[in-house]
C-alpha cells in the first residue's frame, strides 16, 4: 500500500490495516475497462459505457482520464 488512499479496485483490509484486499464489485469494473480498451474503444466512450452500465465509481461519475489512469495501471502491474 502506498498512501492511504487505496486504488481504485481494492480495499483496506479490515483485519490487517497495512495491508489491501480486493474490491471485487470494482474489480469487475477494471476488468470491463481492460476489455473495451483492448476490443479499441476510448477512453470517452468506456467512460460513457461505465455511467450507463451504473458501474461504481469513487468520485460519482466516471471521466475518460479516470478510465485512462486505470487502464494504464493494469498495464503496469501486468
């Protein structure tokens, strides 16, 4: 963990607080952001989809830099 700020896609875990676990309701989410992205889709329209598919997103309201940051993080850690 890096601040205290999780990433969008995990959580703090409850039982060890220097560690982070899974959000699997956003994790789906990421991984429906991968797969638009690599199927050639921008940034905008993943944004646009993830508001209408009512995906959770921490600030309310899905941007296309948000769906931009978490795709590039996914490609980072891969």
């Amino acid at each position: 963990r890096m601040s205290h700020h999780t990433p969008y896609g995990w959580d703090v875990d409850p039982d060890d607080k220097t560690r982070m676990v899974e959000n699997e309701e956003e994790q789906s989410a990421i991984q429906r952001i991968v797969g638009q992205r690599e199927a050639g889709s921008s940034y905008a329209d993943i944004a646009r989809m993830m508001e209408q598919l009512d995906h959770p997103s921490r600030s309310g309201q899905w941007h296309s830099e948000t769906v931009r940051r978490i795709y590039t993080r996914t490609q980072e850690t891969n």
